[in-house]
C-alpha cells in the first residue's frame, strides 16, 4: 500500500471484540458488510492516499495519487485480510466507537478511511496492472 505498485492492502483479525470505547477490529464479513460494492478513499498523515474500490468477486482497483490504477484481488489468510496486487500485504481493519475506520498494516503502517461512497470505479483507459 506504500506505492502504486503495491496497492492498498487491507487485513482483517478474527479477534473477539474489545471492550466498550476501544476500537474493535472487523472480521471479514464485517469487511465485505462496509465495501462490498463501494470505494473507499484513504489518508496517511493528513494527505490524500488514494482510493481502492471494491467489486464483486473480491476483485479490487486501486488508484494512486498520480490517478494511476491497478486491479488486484483479496481473500482472508488466517486471521488477515490480503490484498493481491503486484505483491500481497495484510492489513487490520478498526472501527472506532464513534464509526470511524482506519487500517494498520503489519509493519504499523496507518491510513484513515476518510469516505466510503457507494459505487465501485473502474479505471476504463487507465493501464492496470
């Protein structure tokens, strides 16, 4: 998810959830629940990320700041949610108490859900990968 070529990756922990005020991690239902059909756009340090939309088939776009895009996949591995693009990288996903969604990847890598829209882009004309 650190570039384009690597692609939002997000990773989902089947832990139970936390106690009341602490953000609780989504299973992968909870994932499909939120995206299924809709993009989201994310943030890292107060700067515009990039988008990944999410289609049927757990297929995915991701679209770079440059407004680059690749198509990638997902799927669960173990207590993960990993997005295939040019590499795999897993993610946690967390809801806030107030219903906010931010991913942590496995390095500590942080990004903020900052919209969810309905709709999932396609990049017609765009190179994917």
């Amino acid at each position: 998810m650190r570039t384009a070529a690597t692609g939002l990756a997000l990773a989902l922990t089947l832990a139970p959830p936390a106690g009341a005020g602490e953000d609780v991690p989504l299973d992968t239902q909870a994932f499909l629940d939120l995206m299924d059909g809709r993009t989201a756009h994310f943030s890292a340090d107060g700067d515009y990320y990039g988008s990944e939309a999410y289609h049927p088939d757990r297929r995915v776009i991701w679209r770079d700041t440059l407004g680059q895009c690749q198509e990638g996949t997902w799927r669960s591995i173990g207590d993960y949610l990993c997005f295939r693009y040019d590499d795999v990288s897993c993610w946690t996903v967390f809801e806030t108490a107030d219903g906010a969604h931010y991913a942590l990847s496995s390095d500590g890598f942080r990004v903020e859900f900052d919209r969810i829209v309905d709709g999932a882009f396609d990049c017609t004309g765009a190179p994917l990968s």
